[in-house]
C-alpha cells in the first residue's frame, strides 16, 4: 500500500498529466493507494501499525518512509542570512552575506525578483556546488543549467525538465505510455518545461529548447512525426 497525503505525488516536479500517469501505474501493478497523512509507525502485536492523522491506523509487516526533506535553515537563520523556505543564495552561490556561500538541496536561487523552486535533485546539487566553488575562487559561473529530475517506476523511465507548474498551457504528445510527452509552453510562447516517458532524446532536445528561450509551435509539439531535434535547427523568425 501506498499512503500519501496528496492524491497524485509528484505533480511538482512532472506537471499533472504526466504525474497522474505515473500514480496510476501503482493500481495497475497491484499496488493500492490511499491519500492520507501518516503520524507515526508504532510497534502492533507481531508488526507494524501506521498511524494517520484522522486517527485510524493501518496494519504493516515492513514500512518504508520517503518522507521528503524539510531545509534545515537554522545555523543560517542564526548568522542572520537571507532564508526562504531554503537558504538564498545568487548565481555564484553567494548568500545575503558577501563573505558565505551554501550549496546542496538546502538553497534556493534568486534569478533577478524571482525564487525558484528548490530542486532536491542530485543533478541540482552538484551544479550548485559547481557554481559555489566558482564564486569563492573568483569566476564566473556555468551558465545556468534548465532543471531536470528522472525516476523509475515499473520498469519505465520518466524524466521531466525546466517548470511544468508555472502560468501557460499543456500540450501532450502521444498517448500515456512509452513515448508520451508533456510540454509547458509559457504565456509568452516559449517552452517552460517538458516531461517523458522512455523519450530520452526528445527529453534531451525539449531541455535544449527551453534553454534557447525561443517561441514554440504547439502543434509541431504535439506532433508524434515531428523529431524535437529538428526543431532545435530552425532559425528563429526576425520581426519586421
């Protein structure tokens, strides 16, 4: 069984549609699901009893707790640096402080007003520690890499990158399996973000489009005949 206080995980990081298609895969392969808010996990005869906040509780013989993670800000709220739901930091890692830097799962990147979203992904932590380094020594920093996260399920593979959860509209490519993709264009045409299913080099293309900020063709997108890649080779359109 699986409990999860929301009732599709991963909409965050994979946008809805192709989160939806993930939760479902657990009834399909036997698994049931149950949208609660676990509160403990205490001893219960010979096994397990997981406790949920309205008070019922459900018997297990083994329990696994993915959990998430929680920042913990406290030695930087207590040295006075900038903190919001993760330690603040610019492009080089620098917090509010000129002469700190934080790097890892615990920062959170302000680009121009904006925050973004922390990425608890081992992709974003290295890149951060990459753009620490760099600014403690002096240099510039790698230009800023589109987000990306991936998860098994089920023997398939899922990959999402750059905001699916963002202002703008859906457009989905196929049908829910091997192959399937979901793209996120902006309000202002450019693509925001995409997810995939075993569409490793469309996942790959789809990273490189968001990265050119350029206008995108939703029916292009949706179009199962068309290589994204090909798409990456057009020459953007002058205004007259």
């Amino acid at each position: 069984m699986l409990i999860d206080p929301v009732p599709v995980p991963l909409v965050p990081a994979m946008g809805p549609e192709a989160a939806a298609y993930l939760h479902s895969l657990h009834a399909r392969n036997g698994v049931e699901s149950l949208t609660a808010l676990p509160v403990d996990v205490v001893p219960d005869g010979g096994g397990l009893a997981v406790l949920l906040e309205d008070g019922s509780a459900v018997a297990a013989d083994t329990v696994l707790a993915a959990v998430g993670m929680v920042p913990d800000t406290a030695l930087a709220e207590a040295a006075g640096l900038e903190v919001a739901d993760g330690i603040v930091v610019d492009s080089c890692g620098r917090t509010s402080h000129p002469r700190v830097y934080a790097a890892g799962d615990a920062v959170r990147r302000r680009v121009g007003a904006a925050l973004e979203r922390r990425s608890e992904h081992w992709d974003a932590a290295v890149r951060s520690g990459q753009a620490a380094a760099a600014g403690i020594l002096g240099q510039e920093p790698q230009e800023a890499a589109v987000p990306w996260f991936w998860t098994d399920r089920y023997g398939i593979h899922a990959e999402a990158v750059g905001s699916l959860s963002g202002a703008g509209s859906s457009v989905e490519r196929g049908e829910p399996g091997p192959g399937y993709m979901v793209f996120r264009i902006s309000p202002d045409g450019t693509l925001a973000g995409a997810a995939g299913i075993d569409s490793g080099n469309s996942i790959r293309a789809a990273r490189r489009l968001i990265a050119l900020g350029r206008p995108v063709d939703a029916g292009s997108l949706a179009d199962v005949d068309v290589d994204l890649r090909r798409l990456l080779r057009l020459r953007p359109q002058c205004d007259d």
